[in-house]
C-alpha cells in the first residue's frame, strides 16, 4: 500500500504533501514560505500530526546528508526551526525528539557547515520555554559533542574559530536547558561538569593566542564578536551564576583539576582571572565554599613543589579578599589556620631539606629560596585578607595567630636542639610576620580590646628575646597597634628638630579607656621598653623603633602622669649609657644618648613648659658644639661618626633629672614622682624570655620582691625549688586534703548519729563560749578610760583603776578652749 503511494501523490498523506511542498525545486531558491505557512496552520490545527511531521522531516534530512544535498538539508532545518518556534502544545515532546535526532545527524557530521548548523537550531531549541515537562529526554550526546567542538584543532582558523564558538553556544544552550529543570537530566552531575568546565577553560585560556595575531584596526570590531574565550567567560559566569548551595563543589574541583593538569598554577595569572570570574559569579553567601574548596586543595598540595603552593595561595588571596565583601561565614579561622599549618610546613621543609624530613635517592629536592617565596605569599594573604575582615573578626585572628607563635616559657615548650632552636626562630620569625601584617591599619578605639592582658603578656615576653629580628617585629607590631592617626612615618627618623610643628602631628586627648590601659600595662611597657634598649645586639633599625614607640605613647595615650613616667624611662636609659654597666659597645652607649635626645626634645615641645624646653635646647646645642657623637644627626646615619671614649661625660652634656623636675613641678607636674630614678622590676617572664629552650633550665630561682619603695627593693633569700620540694609540697597538700575531708566526715557521722541531747549540749557550750567573748569584747570597748590623777590602791596592796564617769573627769588647763 504505501508503494502505491508513495507512487501517486495524490494518494500520500497530507502531512507528507504538506512538508514535501516547502521543498523547491532548486535549493538555492530556499524556503517555499507560502506552503511553509500551509503546513505551520496543519500542525497547529492537528497537533497530533506533529510527531509524524517532525519524524517526516527528519528522514529527508537524514537522505539528504547522506546524498550530500545540503542545500536541502538547511531547508529542512530551517522548517524545524519555524514549526518549533510555533508550536507550544501537549505533543510537542514526540515532535522535539525528532528534531534532536536530527541536530545529533548534523553534529556527527564531519562538515563544519553542517555542526555550525546543527548548534544554531539546538541554540533555538534551547531558548524555548516549554509548556510540559520531559521525563526521559538525555543531553549527555550533546555534552560530549559540544565539548569536543570547543576544542577543535582544525587547521583552518577561521573555521576553528567557528567550531569552537559553536561548542560554546551549544554547551551554553544545554546549560540553559537543563540546569532550571528538576526533570532534566542533572547538569550538575560531575561527569558533565568534568566536560562543561574545562571546555570553557580551554578557550579562555588561549586568549593570548588569539590577540598576539593583534588585527588591523579596520578587522578589529570584527574579531572581538568571534572572541571564543569572550563567549567562553559569558557562559561560565552564567552557569556559576545558576548554581545552587549544593552544586557549587561540583563546578569548582573541576576548574582546580584543569588548572593542575596544564600546570597553571606557576604563571598563576590565569588561575587568578579564573577564580576572580568565578567570585564575581557566585551568589555572595556561596563565597566560602569556594574558599575551602581552595583551602583543601591547598592541603591536598601540600608536598607539591612550592611555585605551584604559592600559586594557589595567591589566588587564596585574591579569592579571600573578593569574598570578604560578601560573606565568609564560618571560615575565616579555618582559613588562617590552614595558612599557618602550612607556613609551619615549609619552614619544616626548608630545614631537612626534602618533603619526607630525610634525604634519599628518590627524594625531591627543594629548592630554599621557592619555599622563601611560598612563605612571604602566605604572609602577604594573612595580611590582605585580615585588612578586609570587621574589627571583631580582625582581633579574634590576632589572638589566634599569636597563640601559634611558640615561646620559651613554663606552659610553651619548645623543641630543643640545633634543628628544634632554628625550627623555633623560623617559626617565630614567620608568625610575628604575619601578625605585622595583620596589625598594619588597624583601628580600635579602646587599647583594652585591640591589646588584651593575654596577647600583651606573650607579646612582649617575644620581645626580650636574644634575637634581634625578632625583637625588631615585636616593636613594629606595636607601634602598629598604638598608632591609630597615623603617625607612624612622621617618626621614621630620629632627629632634634627645633620645631615639631612641621611634622604636622594628629593629637587627640587621652580618652578614658586609654586611660585605664595605661594604669593597668604602663609599667610593664616601660620595663620591656627599658630592657629592650639595653641590647647588645640592637640595630639603627631597633632605635628607630623604640623612638617610634615612645613618640606614638606620648601621642596616643598620654596624661600627666604617663609624661612624667616617660621621661623618668628615659632619663633612667641615659644613666645606662653613662654608667654602662652592661659593657655596651661605644655605639650602643651613643645610640642611647641620641634617643633621649631626641625624645626629650620632642616631649618638651608637646608638653609646651618654656623651662622644660629651654634646658632641653641648652643640652643639644651643648652637644652640638661639644658632642655630636650623643646626637642622631651623628649617629643615625649610614657612617655614624663616634667617639673613642665616652668615659666621664661632663654633666653639661646631660639631660639633669633634677632640672627637670624643678621646672616641670612649677607648671603642676607630680615633681615629688620625677624625682624618683626609674627602676624596672624584673619578672621571671623576662629571664625566661632569655632561655634559647626550656631544657636548658634546671631549677627556676623565685626571688620574692618588695614593692614598697621603687628607690630600694629589698630581697627575701631566694628558694630554690628543686624535684624534692616540688614533691613534698604535693604530698603534704595531699595529707591536709586528706585530714580535712576526714574532719568534715566525723561531724556529719555526729550530726547524724549522736543523741539529741549530746548534739544540743555541744551546741550549748559553743553559745557558751562565743557569749564569754563577746562580754570581754564590750566591758573593753565600753568601760570608760582611767582617772587622769593616777590610779588608787585597793585592799591587799594592788593597783586598781578606778572608773570615773567622764562627766567628772578633770582635764588640763591646755585642753579648755
């Protein structure tokens, strides 16, 4: 039967009379539209002959490719495209299967005209909103092949060109498609993902190769409409930009496997553009997984070569600055200790030398100055991150990162020996680094909350250490702290400049929040500022720093009695310097007297007291004239110009604590405080600050001191406390705990086993006792004082005082008034 038809024509179907009429004779006369139109009205009047139509439709475009009659086969495209565009009813699913089988002909097909054609009708198709769902429609053939498209290597540019926009386009209408529809098939399944992503990674990773061609002008508008890695950004930023909570890991591992695979992480330019694509993308509150995504691929790296760890770092960095904006949640701890976990890491790396702490033949080598450079891209992200970060946040890091920093202390061991001592000075050196970095610019009006007792106790117990770098950060960290007006490079040379107003200082009055910080740590301040410049190892570094640090005190948080407390440290540095009992080098002793200058100086002009002012001008521009050695014009500079001899300095070259206390006492300072010559009481905190490790101390020397006057401290004989006291002092704590708790169980066994007579007669004569003395306590506090005129002698010769009423008491003639 359908021989016969297919013989008169009359006799086939009208759906089939209807499509074979769009059809021309010569297939560059194109589209019949009238009978396009006849068989547009058809479907939609029967829309029940759209399967068949569309089943139609693709077995002549099936023939057609396969006679090679493209002319046809674009026809035949272009009226699926119209009949899909029109038709929205309840059977267009049956119709939608056979045009993609079709788009799925032309895409196997290995015409470049015909994949290009087959993408711009699937294109269409993707830009439909159907009215009913699909439950068994699969795109994985289209993921594949337009995948494989977006990495063409056609020896034709051009032709690539086309190829590789056509992936995306199609890749892009898939995703469109799908990734809305819970009944589509999951795009976000990884074994889409692991196609989709790095096909569009691919192209925008060959953007320089498309520009270093670099068009003339005239080509130019043309070129960037046929940017592949353009079209590839558009569609990823629109595929991270649908993504739910929940997917977000499926989108992202595949761009940290592609960046791996192509060693991308090394240049690290394209790793950055890529993640910062990719947090402008996202919702803002999906920031943070893309952050620990990134922390534990960190950590998966963790014996991966240091250019590639510093790589990710830095786009940790970037990544964690972008997403700071929005919101971090709960891992901004977890971020710097994944950071910190892995500058300890490399530190370890660097000493043994290899990333399984022992060399052998099949060893990687490292190399110290990539682990050097790892160290400082994580410092770096500590910093640029934490500057992001609120307040709260900001201190809640510091105390964190200072937790970390291992000190040589009673509760801190450290590691002991040659390795264990290098390990801990890296380890101190890097952590103080990165808290420099995260102090730097930060605000906070009340000093008790961005210094706590905590972080102030183990910060400057770091800073009488033996080294000298280390004592340099810690002076930096709080200079970093105290400055919130930003004076801090206004004090970056020491000089004596006769008039300060040219630095241009921000002063705001001491608030009374610093006022309680000052009462309650000035002391300790002063005793670390005041041990600190009695290193030996001190730099011109370290000098600027203590300047700095005493200028921004006298600023911030300075009254009356912090003036006076200053100058009293300052004059007591003095007497180091001339006393020298610490046998300082003759730089040192120069240096100390070129810092009290310069303070006193700089203190005399704030304080604005002409007579202050005068006597410290007299001194200067006597040394000046005398010795300029004990000034910083002399001796802060590159080729400091010294004395041989500082033996017996004159006391016109010296600042006179006496002098000063006499002219500020007349202006209302608290002359009686100036004085007293400062003293600093040692802790055991500042010699165990010494210590290069905690085995190195036998038994600890407790010296009980007395506070009673800061002029003499008299000294109780030390105790030494050895393993034989320590254990008699527990055991005899063991025995009275003992003794006591037995006590307690007699009187509660008493209590509740005795006679009600014994327990009340007990009761009784304990009344009894407590009456006796409370009589004694009143005829004491209530018997009237003894006669004036003497006492009288009672019977059996004894003495008695005789009780006068006070009324009839004779006083004196003197106590009359």
């Amino acid at each position: 039967m359908y021989g016969v038809c297919g013989c008169c024509g009359a006799l086939r179907p009208r759906y089939k009379r209807l499509v074979d009429n769009i059809f021309p004779e010569d297939p560059e006369d194109g589209l019949v539209k009238t009978n396009m139109e006849k068989l547009t009205f058809y479907a939609l009047s029967a829309p029940e002959k759209l399967d068949r139509i569309g089943a139609y439709l693709s077995e002549r475009l099936i023939r057609d490719v396969g006679r090679h009659r493209y002319g046809y086969v674009c026809i035949a495209m272009e009226a699926l495209d119209q009949l899909l565009m029109a038709c929205h009813c309840q059977s267009i699913n049956l119709f939608v299967e056979s045009f993609l089988k079709m788009v799925a002909k032309l895409l196997e097909s290995e015409k470049p005209n015909l994949q290009i054609l087959g993408t711009n009708s699937f294109v269409k198709f993707a830009n439909i909103e159907e009215d009913t769902p699909s439950y068994h429609r699969s795109y994985d053939f289209f993921v594949s092949r337009f995948s494989e498209m977006c990495h063409s290597s056609h020896e034709d540019l051009e032709i690539k060109t086309k190829i590789r926009m056509s992936g995306i386009k199609g890749l892009q209408g898939v995703v469109r498609k799908t990734v809305n529809d819970e009944l589509q098939a999951n795009i976000w399944d990884p074994q889409h993902m692991d196609k989709i992503v790095p096909s569009l990674l691919f192209n925008l990773q060959h953007v320089e190769e498309a520009e270093s061609r670099s068009p003339s002008p005239l080509q130019a508008p043309e070129k960037e409409k046929e940017n592949p890695a353009e079209l590839a950004e558009r569609c990823l930023r629109e595929l991270l930009g649908r993504a739910a909570f929940g997917n977000i890991k499926n989108a992202i591992k595949p761009v940290l496997i592609h960046l791996d695979n192509h060693s991308l992480w090394e240049p690290k330019v394209f790793a950055i553009r890529c993640f910062k694509i990719i947090m402008y993308s996202i919702q803002p509150q999906h920031s943070h997984l893309v952050i620990q995504q990134l922390l534990s691929h960190l950590d998966a790296n963790s014996r991966s070569a240091a250019t590639v760890r510093a790589g990710i770092v830095e786009v940790l960095s970037e990544a964690a600055v972008i997403a700071a904006t929005g919101s971090v949640g709960p891992t901004v701890l977890e971020m710097f200790n994944t950071l910190l976990r892995q500058l300890r890491l490399s530190i370890d790396y660097a000493l043994t030398g290899s990333y399984d702490g022992a060399i052998s033949l099949g060893t990687k080598i490292i190399k110290e100055h990539e682990e050097r450079m790892f160290q400082e891209a994580v410092i770096k992200t500590i910093g640029s991150f934490a500057s992001t970060l609120p307040t709260y946040q900001r201190s809640e890091v510091i105390l964190f990162i200072m937790s970390k920093v291992p000190l040589p202390s009673l509760h801190h061991p450290m590691e002991t020996g040659r390795t264990g001592e290098n390990r801990n000075r890296l380890t101190q050196i890097m952590l103080l680094k990165s808290l420099l970095q995260v102090s730097t610019g930060f605000q906070s009006n009340n000093m008790m909350s961005a210094l706590p007792s905590n972080f102030l106790d183990r910060l400057l117990s770091t800073a009488l250490m033996e080294d000298a770098e280390i004592r340099l950060f810690v002076l930096e960290i709080l200079i970093s702290f105290i400055d919130r007006h930003g004076n801090r490079h206004k004090f970056s040379t020491i000089s004596t400049l006769s008039d300060i107003s040219i630095l241009k200082l921000k002063v705001d009055k001491c608030s009374r929040q610093d006022t309680i910080f000052m009462k309650k740590h000035s002391q300790q301040l002063y005793r670390h500022i005041y041990l600190s410049c009695k290193e030996e190892t001190n730099l011109q570094k370290h000098y600027e720093a203590l300047y700095g640090l005493l200028a921004l005190i006298s600023i911030e948080l300075a009254n009356e009695e912090v003036v006076v407390d200053l100058i009293r440290l300052v004059l007591a540095v003095q007497d180091v310097a001339q006393v020298n009992e610490e046998n300082l080098p003759v730089y040192n002793r120069c240096a100390l007297y070129a810092l009290g200058a310069a303070y006193l100086n700089l203190i005399s002009q704030l304080t604005t007291v002409p007579a202050f002012c005068q006597h410290i001008h007299e001194v200067i521009e006597t040394r000046k004239k005398e010795a300029p050695y004990m000034l910083p014009e002399d001796v802060f500079v590159e080729r400091p110009r010294l004395t041989h001899n500082l033996d017996g300095v004159v006391i016109e070259l010296l600042f006179r604590q006496s002098k000063i206390s006499e002219v500020l006492g007349g202006s209302g300072y608290n002359a009686d405080r100036l004085c007293v010559p400062y003293i600093p009481q040692l802790t055991d905190e500042d010699r165990l600050s010494k210590r290069k490790s905690i085995g190195e101390t036998i038994s600890l020397q407790v010296e009980v001191e007395s506070r009673n006057s800061p002029e003499k401290e008299e000294r109780v004989p030390a105790e030494e406390i050895t393993y034989e006291t320590l254990k008699k002092a527990i055991v005899d704590s063991v025995a009275v705990e003992e003794q006591e708790r037995e006590r307690r169980r007699q009187v509660v066994e008493k209590f509740q086993k005795a006679p009600f007579e014994e327990i009340a007669a007990h009761c009784g004569a304990r009344a009894s006792l407590l009456q006796s003395k409370l009589n004694q306590i009143f005829e004491i506090t209530i018997r009237p004082p003894p006669s004036p005129s003497g006492t009288i002698t009672a019977a059996y010769g004894q003495p008695q005082n005789h009780s006068i009423p006070v009324y009839e008491m004779k006083f004196p003639d003197l106590c009359v008034y």
